[in-house]
C-alpha cells in the first residue's frame, strides 16, 4: 500500500515538528525573554497540529497492520479525522480565540479553521461513501493541512527572531546616522 509509506512520513515529520519545536521555544522563550502573543499561539499551533498528524498517521498504520481491509481502514481513519480536527477546531476557537487581538493574526486563524471545516467535510463525505469511496485521500489531505501549518509556523518559529534582531539592529543604526 503506498499510501502506508505517505503516512510513516506523516509520523516522522510530525514528531520532528513538535520536538525542534519545543527545543526552539526552549532557547528562545527563556525566562528572561518577553514571549509575545503571536509566538504562543504559534506555538500551540506547531505542538498541537504535529501531535495531531501522528494520531492520523499512525491510526491506519495500526489497523493496517492488525490486517483489516482498505475499505475498513480508511473508513475509520476519516471518522477519527473528522473527530480530532472537530475537537481541534473547538479547542482553537475556545483557546485561541480570546488570545488574538492582531487582525492579521485573526485571519490566519480563520483561514486555518475554513480549511478545517473543508476537512471535516471531505473526510465525512469518505465516511458516507458519498463522493470519496472510502479511500485514502481525505485522510492524507488532512495530514498534509495539518502538516503544511505546523511547517509554516516552525520556519515563523525560527525566522521571526532572527528577523525582529535585524529590525532593531537597522532602527538603531538609523537613530545614531540620523543623531550624529
């Protein structure tokens, strides 16, 4: 099956996400380091959507290897999906939401839950034998979404201070140009 090879990836990379994640928030967000908003909801984001690929991934893995049918395989895996990115979606809406007060920051978070409501849609319609027949594309679109976030948030991760170091160094060197 090589959909089984897609999600042993899914697993791998997710573990990775979430371990370098928290090594980087580690060095960073010491405690002498002002943690801003943005980064903590990045953050929550990275951990909580890698650790929800590795349910994804593993869960057909698992019932691959107990023998049951394709079929059978991708029918359940589209039910958990449908579960994890509903209580994902309410978890971010209740945890998240009184957290974000940046406009931009807000969008993303909406753009995040559409694409997540699309999710629970396509994996329900493979539940129902519906448009999808009970295979394996929902289940691997959603770990790719899921995947595709936690990447873009860990290269914010380990870009932004880089980048906010930068600002300051240019807005100091611009100060003593425009002082002397």
């Amino acid at each position: 099956m090589e959909s089984l090879d897609i999600l042993i990836l899914g697993v791998e990379a997710s573990v990775a996400f979430a371990g370098f994640a928290g090594i980087i928030a580690t060095f960073q967000f010491g405690e002498t380091k002002k943690v801003r908003r943005a980064d903590a909801v990045g953050l929550t984001i990275i951990v909580q959507f890698s650790l929800f690929a590795a349910l994804l991934s593993s869960i057909p893995l698992l019932l691959h290897s107990f023998g049951a049918k394709a079929t059978t395989v991708w029918t359940i895996s589209s039910a958990v999906t449908v579960i994890v990115f509903g209580v994902a979606q309410y978890a971010q809406h209740i945890n998240l939401g009184a957290s974000i007060r940046n406009k931009a920051l807000n969008r993303a978070v909406i753009l995040i839950q559409c694409v997540g409501i699309v999710m629970i849609s396509i994996n329900t319609l493979n539940v129902l034998d519906l448009f999808f027949h009970r295979e394996a594309g929902p289940v691997i679109a959603a770990i790719l979404w899921v995947l595709s976030c936690a990447g873009f948030l860990f290269s914010r991760l380990l870009l932004l201070p880089i980048w906010r170091n930068v600002r300051d160094q240019e807005a100091a060197r611009l100060a003593a140009a425009t002082s002397g």
